[in-house]
C-alpha cells in the first residue's frame, strides 16, 4: 500500500533549506570580513556574532532533521533496508555538514596563506565545506527522495519515540562536551529538552 506525499515527507526540506543558507550565509558573510578586515574596526567580533548566526542555522538544522529517527527506526524494524538507509541519511547528514563545517573536513582542506589568518576563517570554512556538502545533500534529496514510494508502516510507536529520544541525548552529551567542556548540568539540560523537541516533533510528523 503507498502513502501519500503528505506533509510529515514534505518537511525533509526545511532542515536541507536551513543548510543552504547557513552555507550561504558563511560564504557572503565571510566574504565581507575578507573585504573590510583591515577597515572597519573591531570587525573579529563581528565575525564571532556572524559565525553564531550559521551556528545556529546549522544546529536547527540538525535538530529538526532528528525528528525522522523514529521513521528511520521503524522502516528498519520493518526491514525495509533501502528506505531505512535514506532516512538514516536524513537524521545524519545535516549534524554531519554543521561538525564538517566546523573543522572536521575544513581544517583538512586549507593553503596556509589563506587558512591560518582570522581574516579569511569563516569564508574558508564555508567555502571548502559548508557550501558544496549542502548543495550535494540538496542533490541527493532531490535524486532519492521518493516518499510516495514508501511503504505504509503506520505511525512510530511511543516506545519507538522514546527510544528515539533517549539514543539522540546520548549523541548530544559528548558533543555538547567536546564543544563546552565539562558542563553536565547545562549539557544534560540540553539534552533533555532535545529529547522532549524530537519526541513532539516526530510525534506531529506521525500524525
């Protein structure tokens, strides 16, 4: 039986928008650091506020992709290897580009005079890495994302979701502690309300 491409599919798109222009976004705002370092001054911090910005572009991102694990769980519980595969790319790949971004693969792709100066880091890094992964995950959507073809498994179950959440807080733990050190009350602070946001939203995406 095949479902409908209703709008529980349709929001795969968001999280792979919100990378685009967190890509773009680095990409002209680094750009613009690059042009006016040595004019407009105290422009690093400016930079600091602006690599927030794509910071958190990108960390919604990975947030909002993190409501189709429960689908994920299910087609794979269901053995349904090829869609399982597809959705496991779709909760992965968005946290994968914002760690790539951050210096995972950027700080492996870089020439010296361009790379070790302040001036051009955020240009850099979305240039090398933001940018191109983005398009490419953007291309893959639109080559494999076939939710019509899907099989009618029904909703995730409460346990499914739960399970769900529990697996990506203890994801978010030890990045949240390799990004803020050792915090553990705000890091599982965080965590737990990760947990409680991907329960609600996989929960509206199953409705």
């Amino acid at each position: 039986m095949q479902i409908a491409f209703t709008s529980r599919y349709r929001f795969v798109w968001l999280p792979a928008n919100l990378l685009l222009m967190a890509g773009f976004f680095g990409l002209i705002a680094g750009a613009w650091v690059a042009m006016y370092y040595e004019v407009v001054p105290g422009i690093a911090s400016r930079e600091d506020t602006l690599s927030s910005i794509q910071a958190v572009l990108f960390g919604l991102a990975a947030l909002l992709s993190f409501a189709y694990f429960p689908l994920a769980l299910t087609t794979a519980k269901a053995r349904q290897w090829t869609q399982a595969s597809i959705l496991a790319i779709v909760v992965a790949t968005p946290l994968a580009i914002f760690l790539a971004s951050e210096g995972l693969l950027s700080h492996y792709l870089w020439w010296g005079p361009i790379s070790d100066t302040d001036r051009f880091h955020m240009l850099h890094h979305s240039l090398v890495a933001a940018v191109p992964l983005s398009i490419i995950y953007f291309l893959f959507l639109r080559w494999r994302w076939r939710p019509n073809l899907l099989t009618e498994l029904g909703p995730p179950t409460v346990k499914t979701r739960l399970t769900s959440a529990v697996v990506l807080s203890f994801i978010v733990i030890p990045l949240g502690i390799l990004v803020a050190g050792l915090q553990m009350a705000t890091l599982l602070s965080a965590a737990a309300l990760i947990g409680v946001i991907v329960f609600g939203l996989s929960a509206l995406l199953a409705a």
